[in-house]
C-alpha cells in the first residue's frame, strides 16, 4: 500500500502537467510542484507521527 501512493502522486504530477486539474492552488501547468511539496510534507508528518507514538 505504501509503495502505491507514491506512484499515484507521479501520475497525478503527470496527469496536470498534460492536463490541469484546475483545483484551487493548481490552475497552471507549472504548479505541478505543489503536489510534490505536498506529498514531502505529508510523509515528514507521518514520520513525525510515528516517532512520536502517536
């Protein structure tokens, strides 16, 4: 499952370079970086998480 994610963002960061997805934050081509940036954060925050015992 945890391999999967990864390869779903890839496709997504490609899909909205093709085509933009046109959601808010995400209207130009050359925004595809913010899926990435999104995809770090959210892996140090589970991360963090699981350090933590959360």
């Amino acid at each position: 499952m945890l391999k999967i994610i990864p390869l779903l963002l890839l496709i997504l960061m490609a899909l909205h370079i093709v085509k933009p997805l046109g959601w808010p934050g995400l209207k130009k081509r050359g925004d595809f970086w913010k899926i990435a940036a999104f995809a770090i954060l959210a892996m140090l925050a589970m991360v963090l998480l699981s350090h933590a015992g959360l």
